[in-house]
C-alpha cells in the first residue's frame, strides 16, 4: 500500500511502539517480523489488537512474515500460525497447573 507523504496507513497501531515512533508504512520484511513481535506481546499480556491491524496481519503478505518470527512462547502467535495454515511449532510458554489440569478446560 503506496501513501501520501504525510498519510499514516490506518492499520499500525502507535500503541505498540512506546519506545519510538510509529512507522507511517510497514512494507519491509524486518518491520513486518518487529511489528508481528510487538503486537504479539502486546495481545499475550491482555491488550487487544485494532480490528484494522489484525484484518491487516491476516492477509496472505504476512504469511510469511509469520512463519519466521517463531514466537514460540507466545498464545497469540500459535493462533496467528494457525490462521495462515501454518504447520504447528511446539509451545515452549509457561503451561499453569491450575490451568493445564482443569477438568472444565475441555468445554472452554
């Protein structure tokens, strides 16, 4: 997506860059990889993703930009996996007793 000069594409959400400013366009393979990486960590400690970053994340450009981030100890970056038909990568986070042994987990 080609912008204006002073057009910010709508979908990056500034939040996730409080260490810096936010690109104005994310077109090159390392700020696709970074951004995947922020929005991830991001979603993993409760704060949702805009709708327009994941409708964004989701389209077939990202896919590879997905499969080479592995996040492995991320929840929400198995599910993006998942979303692009990516094959399973082991889960190397943090799997909570209380959790894991759940009887009930099974309806969740």
């Amino acid at each position: 997506m080609r912008l204006g000069n002073n057009q910010k594409a709508m979908w990056i959400d500034g939040a996730l860059y409080p260490d810096t400013d936010p690109p104005w366009e994310i077109e090159d393979f390392a700020r696709r990889v970074d951004f995947l990486a922020r929005i991830c960590a991001a979603w993993d400690f409760g704060i949702l993703p805009d709708i327009e970053s994941m409708a964004e994340i989701r389209g077939a450009q990202w896919r590879r930009a997905v499969d080479d981030c592995r996040l492995l100890t991320s929840p929400a970056y198995h599910l993006l996996r998942s979303w692009h038909n990516l094959p399973p990568l082991p889960y190397l986070g943090q799997q909570l007793a209380y959790i894991r042994d759940d009887p009930n987990l099974a309806f969740v």
